[in-house]
C-alpha cells in the first residue's frame, strides 16, 4: 500500500487539488447568482434598501424630469414631486375641489378670498379663508403650494 502511494503521489495531489478548487469555485458562483444568502440581517436591510433606491431610481427615471405648469387649472407637476401639487394662487374651482375637505362652496371661497386679498403668500394663508381651518389645512398641506 505503501508503494502505491508512493507510486501515485502527484496524481493523488492534484486530485484533491483540483477537488478543492471546485468547490471553492463552485461556492463563488452559488454566492455570485444569489443562491447562497447571507445570515446576516444588516447584510439583509443593505440588500433590501438598495432594491427600493434602485426600484425609486427607475421610477424617476421613466417620470418625465420636465416641469409641467398648467396655468390654466392651477395644477403644478414636478418630477421631484412625483406627485400633483395644486397652486392656490392660480387654480380654478374644480382643481381646488380635488383637495381633502374642500368642496365646491370652500373652493369658491378660497377663489373669492383671493381675488380680493390678492393672493396667497404662503400655503398656510389659506387658513384666513372662511370655513378652513387648521384641521383642513392638516389634511391638504403636502397637496398645495404657493408660486
């Protein structure tokens, strides 16, 4: 037995030589496609965080990165936003009643209080008309701005 291995000593090296490198190789490429996760859960919170920016990056990137400013209904569209802003100073009674608390009759008061003050000068004005509030203004602040 002895002289056998004597005999087949490089062969039996290069052997478990090579079974090692495969299966290093082998873990890499488990690791690389995905198919061996991590047990660690700050590693998890990383990958997690990164999807969502990757998945808001591409959502940006396919809204249109022009200011839209339709003057004609008030309403403000802003790819930093992502979302519709209405302007209070310029929007007209059916924007103005897209708003959370604010139907037809608000809509023309807040229309009719700034034709006669001259408009707004910040969003929290719109408490000086008639019939809004605090509570209103809590519900629609992040949906206007003032231009």
């Amino acid at each position: 037995m002895s002289n056998f291995i004597e005999k087949y000593r490089l062969v039996i090296g290069i052997v478990l030589i090579s079974i090692i490198v495969l299966g290093v190789g082998v873990l890499f490429w488990q690791k690389q496609s995905g198919k061996i996760k991590s047990n660690n859960p700050e590693l998890a919170n990383l990958e997690k965080e990164n999807q969502d920016l990757k998945d808001r990056i591409a959502k940006l990137e396919s809204s249109s990165t022009k200011t839209t400013n339709n003057t004609d209904s008030g309403v403000v569209k802003s790819a930093e936003s992502v979302s519709t802003k209405i302007n209070i100073n310029t929007a007209d009674e059916k924007a103005l009643d897209t708003l959370a608390g604010i139907g037809p009759a608000k809509a023309k008061a807040i229309i009719s209080y700034r034709e006669s003050h001259g408009g707004f000068k910040t969003t929290q004005d719109i408490i000086k008309v008639s019939g809004i509030g605090q509570s209103t203004f809590e519900k629609i602040k992040d949906q206007i701005i003032v231009e």
